[in-house]
C-alpha cells in the first residue's frame, strides 16, 4: 500500500507481507523534495492519537486537506486478529502533525473487502472530495466485487453507485480483485489489469474481460473511448445526498454525529491550493516532483474569505485545480498508455515527415482492440502533455496487423 505526492517530493509506504504468511507492521515515509539528500523516515511507532493500524491488502490515498495533507485507509485485512475491516472504519492520517485518527463512515456502506482499487477525485472549488472504490475480493465469503461505490468527504458519507454501461457484470459472483486504478484530470477512473474470478476459482484469459477499461467519474458510465479532454463535474448521486452542485458548493462538512475530536474539525476545514506559474506547465493529471508550484493552506471554501487567503478568485469563480490528489506517480501509467497507443499505432514514414502544426490540426484518433490483448506499460516519473481533443478508442474489433506487447506491472 502507498501514496505519493509527486508536488512535494513525498511518498508514502504502508505495511507489508512474506508471501501472505506473515504482516509486518510499518509505516515508512520517503522524502525527495531535496534531491540531494533523500531520506527514509520510520513512522511506525504510535503517537498521541489512535493507534499505528494493522492492515494488509487495504488501499492508501492522499487528499490536500489540512496544513500538510491527510491519507486515507480504507478496506483491507487486519492482521491482529485477521478479520475483514469494515468499509465503516476510515484511519486518517494527518501528516502535518503525524498522528493517526479514526473516523466512521455512513451511508451505503459496501460490503468487506481487500485488494480492491481507488481513486480521488476532486470538485472545482475543493469543498468535496469523492473516492471512488471498484471491485475487490473477500477472502472469507469468498465473494469477488464488480461493484461501484463513492466516498464523499469530508462528510464520509458512503453512496452506492449504480454504474452503466458495465458488460462484465453478468453474475452476482464475477467480479476483478488485484487490479490497479489510476485517475486523469479527475474525470476519468482507468482500471488496469487484475485477477476475473467467479467466487474464489480465476476466469481464464478470454474475450469478455479485458485488461484496461475507463470509468467516467462524472456520470459513472463505463466507457469505450478515453478522451483527456473531458472535464470533471460532482456526480448528481453526490450532490442529492450532501447539497452543492457540479462545481462543487457543498452543503454537508462533517461526518454524521459531527467530529470525535476537534483536531480533525480544523484540519477538514482546511485546503491545500497549488497554484502555478504562467512558465510552469505540468500534465491534467499530477504537479510532478520538478514541477514549480506553491503551495498554501486556505479555509474550506464554504468559509474562505478570498481577500484573507490570496486567491484572486470570486466564489462564484473558483480557481480550477490541477487534479493533484491521488494516483501521483501511478498517473503517469495513463498517459504513458496513451501516449504509446498513440505514436506506435499511427505512426507511419508519412506522419513523421508532417510538421507538429499539422499533427496538431488534423487530431489523432487511435483504434485500440479491447478485447483481444494484453497490455504492458512501464512507469514514468513524468507524463507527457497530451493535447484536449485527443481520443483513444477502444475497439472490439480485431487489429489485422501485429501489436506491439506489454507487461502489465505486478502487484
């Protein structure tokens, strides 16, 4: 389990097991924002607030809230007594003050599970953050998950979601565990590889279950073309259950029963807003780790005064984000997807021989079979800049001439 938050130089590793025999207990963080002196850090040992968690299999995400960020923990096994954590039970993770909290979740809540996937995306004016679960695998009830459910924090109201479009869905006991989840400027969820099993028995390699698929977490439609130019909007399955509208505005700031503890009331009430230079260009995805930004701490912005923070923003003109939450470094797995799609499907003597001018101004489409390969892609630090209005298709229809293969990266 980890987090990364590539603006800042820092990452993030949880817990660890040999061979799935055994758990270690550990909380170690890495910190590169001085390049020349790196440094590992051990943050396992339990300081005023709950206690260090226990957990394997579970999923970490970062959201910029309070004066240095918070980490989320969700799902997963714990291994002091090896039952399922109920999907109820969040550990937050203040990393500002070090210092681990737990907060209850309610709502629909989804039903126990590990090696499930997430993503983070955030509304326009940041007053919510949605986290998007799919899929996972509980080792008791041996029962595999295909199911869709959102996170809405900070009210940590669990939502059911009845997604679209879904063609694996066929039975109540086929789902995908094992995989990995990345999201594009916070409007698109791109699912990557994974185990299919029926129950505990594994689907051998076919034509149903494809390796990459994309989520539209705006409308919650699976899709069959990635296009990076779409823009995320709050689901309106969030905003009928905590107020506000497509931007954002929420009404609803506080878990039900309000706060346990008045340390978290403050650090909910606060944002991290990475604003960037006109010089400075960065991927829709991720501010990488080069990248020059500043970084500041400003109230909720139900209860921002604009003057009082700096941000030359109106409310109703809420400076858009560059969708630096979760999924840092992993992120550059999607671009890397597209890019390499891109260039070595279509690239041909012709097409290099043309000016970037006129690549730019004819588009490129590329065809993708969907379900008759196996991707693998290799992870960058830094993604390139894909240009709005680039679309990736993914095809159904067999490619006649030979692919080009890659390997997914294990768990």
């Amino acid at each position: 389990m980890s987090a990364t938050i590539p603006s800042r130089g820092l990452s993030f590793s949880f817990g660890a097991s040999v061979f799935k025999t055994s758990a270690q207990r550990g909380f170690i963080t890495f910190n590169a924002s001085i390049a020349d002196s790196p440094s590992w850090n051990n943050q396992t040992t339990d300081g005023e607030g709950a206690q260090v968690p226990f957990a394997l299999e579970a999923e970490l995400v970062y959201l910029p809230m309070g004066d240095g960020g918070v980490l989320l923990l969700i799902g997963g096994i714990d291994n002091n007594d090896w039952s399922m954590i109920p999907l109820s039970h969040i550990s937050v993770y203040d990393i500002q003050s070090k210092t681990w909290y737990n907060v209850t979740a309610t709502g629909d809540i989804p039903g126990d599970r590990s090696q499930l996937c997430v993503v983070v995306s955030a509304s326009m004016d940041q007053s919510t953050f949605q986290v998007t679960i799919f899929g996972g695998w509980n080792a008791y009830t041996q029962k595999t998950y295909e199911d869709v459910f959102v996170l809405t924090v900070p009210s940590f109201r669990w939502i059911k979601v009845h997604d679209k479009n879904d063609f694996e869905d066929t039975t109540d006991n086929i789902g995908r565990s094992a995989h990995r989840c990345v999201i594009y400027n916070d409007a698109q969820m791109i699912v990557l590889g994974g185990a299919v099993l029926s129950g505990p028995n594994p689907i051998p390699c076919n034509t149903d279950y494809p390796p990459l698929r994309v989520l539209d977490t705006s409308s919650y439609i699976w899709k069959n073309v990635f296009d990076p130019s779409i823009e995320y909007k709050v689901p309106d399955i969030v905003t009928n259950v905590i107020g506000g509208n497509a931007i954002g505005n929420a009404n609803l700031t506080e878990p039900k029963g309000g706060w346990d503890f008045t340390a978290l009331q403050t650090i909910f009430s606060q944002r991290i807003l990475i604003s960037q230079t006109a010089a400075t260009t960065t991927s829709a995805t991720t501010a990488s780790a080069s990248t020059k930004t500043s970084v500041s701490t400003a109230t909720s912005p139900s209860n921002a005064d604009p003057s009082a923070s700096g941000n030359k923003s109106s409310p109703n003109e809420p400076e858009k984000h560059t969708g630096a939450i979760a999924g840092g470094v992993a992120a550059g797995v999607v671009v890397l997807i597209a890019a390499l799609l891109l260039y070595q499907a279509r690239a041909s003597k012709a097409r290099r021989q043309q000016s970037t001018d006129q690549r730019r101004d004819e588009g490129t489409r590329v065809e993708l079979p969907e379900r008759n390969f196996v991707q693998v892609f290799e992870v960058l630090n830094e993604p390139p800049e894909l240009e709005p209005g680039n679309r990736f298709e993914l095809s159904a229809n067999p490619v006649k001439q030979p692919i080009n293969r890659f390997e997914l990266p294990g768990r």
